[in-house]
C-alpha cells in the first residue's frame, strides 16, 4: 500500500524536472514517473495537496467543479435573501440571516480552494459573469411564499448535503477540508428548513397548502441537482476514478429519494410523484422520470430567473468594487509599513 512517501517522491519528481527539463526523453520519463506516483497516492486515499504534482486534466476538473460549487453558493444566496425583510418573526429572520450569510462563508472557502489550484477569484467570477461557467441549476427557480424557504432548506439543502458529505473525502485536500465546515453548516439548515415546514404542516390549512405547494414545486428540480443520469454525465466516470466524487449521480439521487420518503410521511406533505412506491427487490424506492429537457433547458439559461440571478449577480460585483479596492490599498499600505520597519529593526 503506498504511503505519504508517494508524495514526497512526486515532489521530488517534479522538483527534479523543473530543474532539469531540457525536452529530451528524460522529461517523458519524469512525466511518467510523476503519474504513477500520483495514481499510487489516489488509489491508497492519500491526499493531494496543492504542492504535489497532479495531471492537468486533474487539476482543470476540480477547478471547475470547485468553481461552479462556489459560484452556486454565492447565487444561492438570492432566493433566500429576498425573504429576510419579510419573515413573519424576528426569530425567523435572524435564522435565515444566518443562514444567508454561511453561504456567503461558503464561496469563500471554495474560492480559496479553487485559488490553490492557481487559478484566480477575479478569473473565476469574470467566467461566471460572462456565462462561461455555471452554477446549479436549482436556484434559477422563484421563491413565490414563505413556505419556498423551508422547501430550500429541506429538499435543497438536504440534497447538497447528500451530494457533499461524500466530498469531505475527496482526494483534493483543501477541497475536502472546506466541505467539512461546509456540510456541519449545511445540516443546521436543512434541519431548519424541515423545522420551518413542520410548523407549516401543522398549522392552519391554509398554512399546510402553501407548505403542501412548495414542495410540489421543488421537488423536481432538487432531483435534477446530481446532475444527469450517469450515462449522459461527461465528467462523472473520471471524477470518481480520481476519487474527487465517490458516488455517481444516479447513487445519490437514490440515496436521496429513500431519505426524503420518511421525512415526507414524518412532515404529514406528499411528495408529489405518482410512481413513487418502496421495491422489495431493490430496497430502494422507485421514482418517476425526471424532466431532463427542462434541466438542459435551465442550464442553458432559460429557466424562470437566469437573466435575473446573473444580472443582480453583476451589478452586486459592480457595486462592490470600491470596497475591493479600499481593501487592496489597505493592504499594500500595511504591507509597505511592515517591510519599513523590518528595516529600521535590521
């Protein structure tokens, strides 16, 4: 079984090539060299760390996986947001700021894991802004009652949680250490969510209809969440051959499906698929077919809110510009007054 010398000797690998490459065979023997040392530490679980040597491939797959998880919880914070003003108590809104904000907590760590990898914040949030990269699909749908916030935090929240707490052992190390702090905040709000609907439920029949629709109207696209199946998915075979992922989209997707059935029932709310029924044989709970045409559809940026997520996305980017620079100049000054008084004391 390889050990965490695997990484050391990658590293010395790669220092030796950096130091040595002349384009002769020797570097396409230290690139060699350096891949089996880099599968020897994936299949023993090792962790990757932003020094070791890893493939481009391997790197250009987290930084776009890391990137649009990013990007997800900087715009997921939109359809929440729009409730603060407007929840029906102070406890209420307290929660729901708090929640609003972990997400913002969450870009941040995810930004940063994605900037180990050598690639920028400004870099990754021009490609957002200019819709060459994505985000998830899910938060291009409205929030049209109050009950929408428990339905977040129930049935998308407690997807992502489904989806990340396998990440906390992704072979990337610093990815996998954000989504532990990730995934302990993300329970606290799918435990709110259900929390907020159970009291709905429970509550005056008018109360239990807007809970009763919410889900109705959530519970597709949070299946839609994992991605496609697992023979249209173009990067989930690889990325759980590095070990990134350590389930396919199908697996979670069931996964989920049989978690949410008793939460439902527990709820007193009915999930809203006929073809829903427990099989024996599997013992997993069969499902109807999902609409993947509205997925692509979404994806490509035709969903209900796209045009308004982005937009709002650019111009909070926009007005926020003069804080990044106050921050920048901050910096620099701090920064040239330490390197002025190294030198005095010197």
């Amino acid at each position: 079984m390889a050990t965490a010398a695997t990484h050391q000797t990658a590293r010395t690998l790669a220092q030796d090539g950096q130091d040595g490459q002349d384009g002769t065979q020797a570097d396409v023997d230290d690139t060699a060299a350096y891949e089996r040392a880099f599968d020897a530490a994936v299949a023993a679980d090792e962790r990757v760390e932003p020094r070791d040597w890893m493939p481009d491939a391997y790197r250009a797959t987290l930084v776009r996986q890391i990137a649009q998880h990013a990007h997800s919880e900087i715009i997921g914070m939109q359809p929440e947001a729009n409730w603060i003003t407007r929840a029906p108590s102070l406890r209420r809104k307290a929660i729901l700021m708090a929640k609003v904000q972990d997400e913002a907590g969450h870009g941040l760590y995810l930004y940063s894991a994605a900037e180990t990898l050598g690639t920028g914040r400004e870099e990754l949030l021009d490609k957002l802004h200019t819709g060459r990269q994505k985000y998830s699909s899910i938060f291009n749908y409205p929030t049209l009652t109050w009950a929408d916030v428990g339905a977040i935090g129930w049935l998308v929240d407690g997807a992502a949680i489904t989806n990340q707490v396998p990440l906390c052992r992704c072979s990337y190390g610093p990815y996998a250490r954000a989504m532990v702090r990730i995934c302990k905040e993300e329970s606290f709000h799918q435990r709110q969510g259900y929390e907020l609907l159970l009291a709905l439920s429970r509550g005056t029949p008018e109360q239990h209809a807007m809970a009763q629709d919410a889900v109705d109207r959530w519970w597709w696209p949070s299946l839609m969440m994992f991605g496609p199946p697992d023979d249209e998915s173009a990067h989930s075979a690889q990325s759980m051959a590095w070990k990134i992922k350590r389930h396919s989209n199908d697996e979670l997707r069931q996964r989920f499906v049989d978690i949410c059935v008793p939460q439902a029932e527990s709820l007193g709310l009915t999930l809203p698929d006929p073809d829903l029924r427990w099989n024996e044989e599997r013992e997993h709970h069969d499902f109807g077919p999902i609409d993947w045409t509205e997925f692509w559809d979404v994806l490509k940026g035709n969903g209900p809110c796209n045009e308004q997520r982005i937009t709002q996305r650019r111009r909070a980017h926009d007005e926020g510009a003069w804080v990044r620079e106050a921050a920048s100049a901050y910096a620099a000054k701090h920064s040239a007054s330490g390197a002025g008084r190294g030198v005095e004391q010197a």
